[in-house]
C-alpha cells in the first residue's frame, strides 16, 4: 500500500513538472532572449564595417577558420543565435563577442555603439583590419570584461589608460597591433592594477620601459609574453617564483640584459623564448630542472661555452632552438636522450667536430621533423645515419663554415618525408643525383662546386615551390619544356652557372604560378620569348647575358626587372606601371626616351646608364613618382636641359646624369630634393656659377660637378655650416677662379675626425642597388661601383684658382684624396698637411708653390701617390717613410729641389760630406810629435811678430787683417746655415 502510495505521488510530481517544463520551453520560443537595444548596437557595429577577406588572411596562416561572421546577423532575429554572439540564458543580456577572423575592414570610431553592451565579459576581435581605429577609452567601460583580445588587428597610436580600469580582466592579448605603444608609465600602471591576469600577451607593442619585476611576483601568471617590447634594464638575477607560469616570452628586446632565468624547482614552465645578445654567460647545469619544458628557445642571444649535459634531463623537450647564439665545442651525448624532440636547430654557433659524429647521436630522434646544423664548424662528409630519420621533413646544413665535402650523398635522395633540403654554401662537388620522391617542396644547393646539367628528376618534383641552384658550374641547355610539370614553383633562381635556354612555341608560357626568377649570369642569348607567369611574376634578373632583345613584356605585376649587362639593342623597352626597379644599363640601346615612362607611378629605381640613348630629357622626369629614389641616366648621348620641376616632399637620393651633353643652368629646384645624397652632373656643357644653395641639403655627400662650364669665384656662403655631409668633391676642369673656398672647406664635417673604428662599414645605397660614382684618384681614374661610406676625396683641380692653399685644410683628417693641381696657387706647401694622417693620394702639381716640402709630411704613412712637379720648389726633399718609395716624376720641374730621388745632390750634402771625410782622415792620422813641432815654431814665431809690431807701434793693420778673415768666415757660415734652415723648414 506504501508502495503504491510513492509511486503515485512520484507520478503527479513528474506530470507537474513536465507541465512545467513544457510552459517554460513555450515562454523561451515564444520571446526573444536578447534584449532589443543591444541587437539594434549589434546592428550598427555591424554596418561600420565592410566585408574584405584580406583582412584575416593571417588567420589561414594559423589554419585557423575564418568567414565574415556577421553575415548572419539578420534584423528581427535573436542576436542570442547570431554567429559570434553568446547571450547569458537568464538575463538575455549579450556576455561574449567573438568576432576574431570575421573578414572586418574599417575603424572603431570612439562612439561606436560596441560600448553600449555593458555586459560584455569576453571579447575577440582579433586578426580583423580596424586600421585608424586606437585601443580608446571606451574599452575601459566594460567592468565585468575577464577576456580582452585584440591581437593583430591593426590598432594604432597610444594605448587609453583606461584599460587598467578593467580590474576583472583574467586574459589579455593587444599582441600585434605595432603600431600602438603605452604612454608613459602607461605599462606600469596596467600591471600594477590588473592583478587578476593570468595572460598577459603584448609582443610588438612599444612599452619602453624598465622590466617591471613585480610582475614576478604574480602567483596566478600563467603565460607572459613581452616579445619586440622595447623593454630594457636587467632581468632579475633571483630565483623565479611563479609556480604556475608556463609561458615566458621575452624575444627582441634588445635592450634587456641578464642571464639565463633561473626557476625553482617547483616550476610549470613549458614555453621559454629569449632573444638578445645582452643575455650572457653559460647556461647553468640546473636547466635540468625544467622538467615540464617542451620548447626552449634562445635566439641571437649571447649565451656561450658548451651546451651542459643536464639538458639530456628535458625529456618532455619537443623543440629546442639556439640558432645565432655563441656556443661552442661539441654537442653533448647526452642530447640524444630527447627522444621526444620534433624540432632541433642549432644553427650559428661554434660548434665543431665530425658531422658524422653528432648525426650518430641522433638515432633516437625518430619523431625528429626539423633539423638545423647551419653555419657551424662541423666537417667532413654527410654520414648515412640521417637516412634513418624517416619522418625528417627539414634539413638545413648550409653555410661555408660547415665545410662539408664529397659528392652528395646517394641515401638523401631517398629520404621519403623530406620537404625542405638546404646544403648552400658548402664544398660538394659532383652532379646531383635523380629524387626519388616527389615531396621535395624546398631544395637550395647555392654556393657550392656541383657540375653538370640539371638533372631530369628536379623537373619531376611536382610539389616543389622553390629551386636554388646558383652559383655552382652547371652548364648545358635548358628548355623551357622541361618546367611543364613543376606547376607549383614559385621561386626559381640559376644565376651564376654556365646554362643557355631555348624556348619552343608550345613551352612560352611554363611556370604560370612564378613568381620569381633569376637567370643572371649565364649564356643566355638571343630573342627572349619565354612569357612565364603573366599574372604572377614579381621579380625577373637576367643581367649579365647575351640577350639582345624581346618579344614583349607582358608581365603585369612585375616589380623588379633587371636587363642590365647584356646586348639589347633599338629603342628603349617601356616596364609594366607596376614596376618600381628598372635596369638596361651597359646596353646598346638607342633612341629617346618615351613620354610613357611618366606613367610608371610607382618607380623606385630607374637607371637607363651606359646605352646610346639621346635626344631630350622628357619634363616630366622629375616629378613622375613620388616614390622616386634614384635616376642614373649617365653615359648617354641626352641634350637639352635638365628637368627643372622636382616633386616637393620627393624621396629623390641619387642623380646621375654624367657623360651627356646636357646644357643650360642647374635648376634651383632641386633645392626641394631633401633627401639627395648624390648628385654627379660630370661631363657635361652646364653653363653657371657654383651651386651654393646646394648648402643646405642635409644629406648630400657627393656632389660631381667636373668637366663643365662653371665659373666665377666660389666666394663665401651665407649658409651657417653648409655642405656638412659633404665628403666626395669633385669640381675640376672647369673655370672657377679666385682664392680656393676656405669657407667652404672649413665646414666638410663629414671630412673630419670620423671614427671609422665605432663606424658600421656600409656601401651608399640599399641591398639591391648600390651607388657608383668616377673619381680621379691617385692619378687614375676610376669608378667605383660601390661607395664606401668612410671614402673621402676632394678634386679642384684643372681650374684659376689662385693665392695660398689655406692651412685649414689640414683639419680635414679623413681625407683619402686631395687634388688641387693645375691651378695657379701660390705660397708654401702648408705644415699642417701633417695632420691629413689618412691621405693617401696628395697632387699639387701644375702650381706655382715655393718654398721647401715640409719634413712634417713625412708622417703620412698612407701615402701612396704623390705629386709635386711643375711647380718652383726648392731645396731638400725629405727623406723617410713613404717619401723614399717616390720616383723622379713626383718632383719634376722644380728645379730649385735636390736630393733622393733626383739625380741633382744638394750642395750641402757634398760640402758637409767632403767636412766628414776630411775630420775622418785628421782624426785617423793624429801624431802628438808634428803637433809638438808645430807648437814649438808657432811660439817663437808668435813672440817675434808681438815684440816687432808692439816695438813698431803700427799694430792696427795687423788687427784688420786679422778681423776681415773672421768676417769672411762669419758670413760663409751664416749663408751655409741659412741654405740647411731652407731646407729643413
């Protein structure tokens, strides 16, 4: 009967319930659980906004999915089952917002209705494009937010304070939005108040400031990463106590300095990234003591001597990475114990001993996909062993210090996983071999011995997307055909080899997907009809060829295309609108140039040097691109005048028009081109007088005025310090005149006291094309190609210059090359010439200097070229150091000179020779005996004259002719004393 009665009421409850259930399962279809005011924010958030799958394209690089999200936010439906949105089930209200690679492109402007959702306590807008959006104060409004991510998405500008007001944030990721940064102190305020955070995650966000060590002190830290922060100071020295950090990462910032981080034993650390050569020392054995660690990795850090044993401890290690670090001896045994290791790169360091050696340790690697031994000291031949690396995917080996020798082993070409192969840079000898398997993604074999012809198996490996082959001694025709199949191929480089091409109708358009292709230096001849990667290629070099013309060039996206060095011949080829670098230099091609060039908006690089070029120059060269860095048109046959109208706020560094007839005056409008450094108008037929506002260009350093039609004096300037970059000067053969420009001379700071130790030695230019400029230097002349920028050089020869050289010149102490011969200067070679301790090539000649060389120039021990002659010098030439490796021609036609290594000897050197000799044969043939004699004659002699005079009373004659023979002495020595103190000063 109890029974009964249970199971009853257990009946009417269950019944009483489903009615209840079924009530509020009707209440919740039946009403919209989001609130109308925030659906209608939702909305117009939304409609800022465009759609462009640009936006997250870095989410396919993570492989993490990624459509336009708010697609689905319709007018009149629930928010609560849009995509992105999470609404929390009792109030309605909208809690989470994930909108993070939605494909969303526009800018969160400061009232957006985002901040009309107080409730939020998640947001993700990470990986979108807010471009002109700042991380504003709005952001602080949301007090219940625990999760905050921003990353890469664009922010830029200072980061509102605002955000330290979110006290209850758990996580947060402004990571990647470089172009922000913290106010002062801004960083310091956030982590002193957001004492929740567990993840902290700002790389690439300018912080500057100290490492906040209190920040050690955050027991609930479980992932921090500082990386690019520009954080400086010292990492501290003291043991770590965050129990539960499993993340730290501190990569490039370079400004901090410390040693490796040490951690107490009771540690959760399995992320650890460190990066700058300020972190020292050697790493301690208690590395061994990350238990939990899986990837370690210390990149360009300065950490040295031997990797310790202990590290064999890590046995959870997956990847371990200390690439550009300064380790040395061999790798330890006890590496070998990591057989969890997927990934290990120990790239530039020290390390040393027989590769076969430590590719022996490996055997128990077999999960290893990634292994990097590049530039190290290793030697010898590639062992077998790493074919047993079955699951090996990447193989970096490169570099000359690794000295590998030998053909290329037979097991590498049937390695079935591998994807990525670098052996550049080494001394392999032989042919390549034939891949067996088509995985091969990667294969760069650069800077190496190999010879023969490119195997036909390269061009079976369908999945291959890079080829580098340059610089080994391949040789042989490739045809075109051959890439049929390599589809995938993007990147193909076989510069500096000895192959030719063919091209067959039915093969002009191989490689559609290319992208980028070097065949320079080789003997590729004739019409050039390969038409490759219409829509793809970006980048074409076939330089130093034979090529003499094309059929087109249908390229349509091509930025860089370098011709130079071959034998192109006819009119001037017009590049794609896309191009921004364009070489033909050192061609044979002729006519004008046409006014389409003025439609290349987007050039960068334009030199049309070295051609057959004429006619005049188009107006519009100067102000066809603002992005126009250098314009090298010399060596051409051009006339006319020079475009008078420059772009202002243009980005113009070098202008060469050398070797043309150009005519007319300089225009003043090259005042606006700030940033020019070069500036070569040499042989030319410009009319006018020197360029003083040229002065004021903050940056020039070579200015080429030779060969032309300047005139009148250079007089003084009205600019404070002009020319002070200045540091090649070359104004000969024209007709300036008057005193030489003291003025001018005194402000060549760029020509004094340069430190050339603490000076990073660099070419003028950038990578990929460097400045050239013709000087005469040491009596040559000679081009450079490349511009060092410690060279220094001035040139006023060939002119009417007149008076004294000023002696300030000696103050240009880093001068390398001075010429100021034929001219008509006067007066003495100045002393301070001493102080010029760098020169090594000094002309004077064709002058009409007087005087004595200084002895001071003696101490020029870098001189290697001087020349003196055709001027009236006079006396000795001074002897020592570099003086007594001068020839004759250094001192011709002077003819008051004497001395080494002039035939003519100084009068002097013989009279004070025949003196010597004479004191040698006096002292060698003293006898005590004539010299007593002689005495004894002279005293009665000397009594017998002093009685008759004094008896005589006439004694005065006596006396004068005793005086006139001491005058006469007198007066023979001053004059010998004058000619030496001639010769010396």
């Amino acid at each position: 009967m109890m029974s009964k009665l249970l199971l009853l009421l257990c009946f009417l409850f269950f019944l009483s319930f489903s009615q209840l259930f079924s009530s509020s399962f009707s209440f919740s279809n039946s009403t919209k659980l989001c609130p109308h005011h925030q659906a209608i924010a939702l909305l117009h958030f939304k409609q800022s906004f465009s759609i462009d799958n640009s936006s997250s394209w870095y989410c396919d690089y993570y492989d993490v999915t990624f459509y336009p999200k708010t697609e689905s936010w319709k007018k009149g439906s629930d928010c609560c089952s849009w995509d992105g949105v999470t609404c929390d089930w009792v109030t309605g209200h909208v809690i989470e917002l994930d909108l993070s690679c939605s494909w969303l492109f526009g800018t969160i402007h400061s009232n957006t209705t985002l901040f009309h959702l107080p409730h939020l306590q998640k947001l993700n807008l990470a990986f979108n494009n807010f471009r002109g959006s700042s991380i504003s104060a709005g952001f602080g409004r949301f007090s219940s937010l625990t999760h905050l991510n921003l990353c890469d998405s664009e922010f830029s500008g200072p980061i509102s304070p605002e955000i330290s007001h979110l006290s209850n944030l758990v996580s947060l990721d402004l990571s990647w939005n470089i172009d922000t940064e913290f106010a002062p102190h801004g960083f310091d305020s956030l982590v002193q108040n957001l004492t929740k955070l567990q993840k902290l995650h700002l790389g690439g966000i300018s912080i500057s400031s100290i490492f906040p060590k209190f920040l050690l002190n955050w027991a609930s830290l479980v992932s921090l990463d500082l990386l690019d922060g520009a954080l400086h100071g010292r990492f501290p020295d003291h043991d770590i106590h965050l129990p539960k950090l499993e993340v730290l990462d501190l990569r490039w910032n370079n400004g901090l300095s410390g040693t490796f981080p040490r951690f107490s034993e009771n540690n959760s650390l399995t992320e650890l990234y460190l990066s700058s050569k300020n972190f020292s020392g050697e790493l301690p054995a208690s590395i061994g003591n990350l238990k939990s660690l899986k990837i370690l990795v210390l990149h360009n850090c300065g950490f040295s001597g031997s990797i310790p044993s202990s590290i064999g401890n890590l046995k959870s290690l997956i990847a371990l990475a200390l690439p550009g670090c300064e380790f040395s001896g061999s790798i330890p045994a006890s590496l070998g114990n990591l057989t969890q290791i997927i990934a290990l790169h120990l790239d530039r360091n020290h390390f040393s001993g027989k590769i076969s050696k430590v590719i022996n340790s490996f055997n128990n690697f077999r999960n290893l996909i990634s292994l990097g031994l590049a530039s190290n000291n290793f030697s010898g031949q590639l062992p077998p062993s790493i074919g047993n690396l079955t699951n090996l995917q990447d193989l970096y080996l490169s570099d000359n210090f690794n000295m590998f020798n030998g053909t290329i082993p037979s097991w590498l070409y049937t390695m079935p996983s591998l994807v990525q192969l670098d052996l550049s840079h080494n001394k392999l000898t032989g042919h390549i071999g034939e891949f067996q398997f088509d995985s091969l993604e990667y294969i760069d074999l650069t800077m190496n011995e190999l010879h023969g012809s490119v195997p036909g198996s390269i061009f079976k490996l369908i999945n291959l997307r890079y080829l580098f082959l340059s610089s080994n001694n391949f040789s042989g025709v490739l045809e075109t055909s051959n890439f049929g199949k390599l589809r995938n191929l993007t990147s193909l480089d076989l510069s500096n080899n000895m192959l030719s091409l063919t091209t067959s109708d039915n093969s002009k358009s191989m490689l559609p997907h290319i992208e980028s292709l070097d065949l320079s230096n080789n003997n590729i001849s004739g019409i050039w009809s390969w038409n490759m990667g219409k829509n793809t290629l970006q980048y074409l070099n076939l330089s130093y060829n034979l090529i003499s013309g094309f059929e087109m060039l249908p390229w349509e996206k091509l930025y860089i295309l370098d011709l130079h060095s071959n034998l192109l011949q006819g009119p001037l080829p017009t590049p794609p609108n896309s191009t921004f670098f364009f070489s033909v230099s050192h061609n044979k091609l002729s006519g004008e140039i046409l006014s389409l060039f003025c439609k290349a908006s987007s050039m960068r690089i334009l030199d049309l040097s070295d051609n057959n070029l004429s006619g005049m120059l188009p107006l519009c060269l100067g102000n066809f691109s603002k992005y126009l860095s250098v314009l090298n048109l010399g060596r051409n046959q051009f006339h006319g005048i020079i475009p008078q109208t420059f772009l202002k706020g243009n980005a113009i560094r070098n202008l060469d028009f050398n070797g043309n007839q150009l005519e007319g005056s300089l225009p003043r409008s090259l005042i606006i081109c700030r940033k020019l450094e070069v500036l070569d108008l040499g042989n030319n037929k410009i009319n006018d007088t020197f360029p003083h506002w040229l002065g004021t260009l903050p940056e020039l350093q070579v200015l080429v005025l030779r060969s032309n039609s300047f005139h009148g004096h250079i007089g003084c300037s009205k600019i404070k310090s002009p020319f002070m970059s200045l540091r090649i000067i070359d104004l000969a053969y024209n007709d300036f005149e008057g005193d030489l420009p003291e003025m001018y001379l005194r402000s060549l700071k760029a020509t004094m006291n340069v430190d050339e130790g603490n000076m990073t030695r660099k070419y003028m230019g950038d990578s990929y094309y460097q400045d050239s400029v013709m000087v005469t230097i040491k009596g040559l002349e000679i081009e450079f190609v490349k511009i060092l920028n410690t060279f220094t050089t001035i040139d006023l020869s060939s002119n009417k210059f007149q008076g004294e050289i000023p002696k300030s010149i000696g103050n240009l102490n880093s001068l390398r090359g001075l010429n100021l011969s034929h001219n008509s200067l006067a007066g003495h070679i100045p002393s301070s010439f001493k102080n010029l301790k760098l020169l090594e090539s000094l002309d004077l000649s064709s002058n009409k200097l007087i005087g004595s060389i200084p002895q001071e120039l003696t101490s020029l021990t870098f001189l290697e070229v001087l020349n003196l002659s055709e001027n009236h010098l006079t006396g000795f030439i001074p002897r020592g150091n570099q003086f007594d490796t001068f020839g004759n021609d250094s001192y011709s036609e002077n003819s008051g000179l004497c001395g080494f290594p002039l035939s003519k000897k100084c009068i002097t050197d013989e009279a004070s020779k025949s003196s010597k000799e004479a004191d040698e044969e006096f002292d060698g043939g003293f006898d005590w005996k004539i010299t007593l004699m002689g005495y004894g004659c002279g005293l009665v002699i000397g009594l017998s004259l002093g009685c008759l005079i004094f008896l005589t009373g006439k004694p005065k004659r006596f006396v004068w002719f005793i005086e006139e023979n001491i005058h006469k002495k007198i007066r023979r020595s001053t004059r010998s004393t004058c000619r030496q103190g001639a010769r010396r000063n």
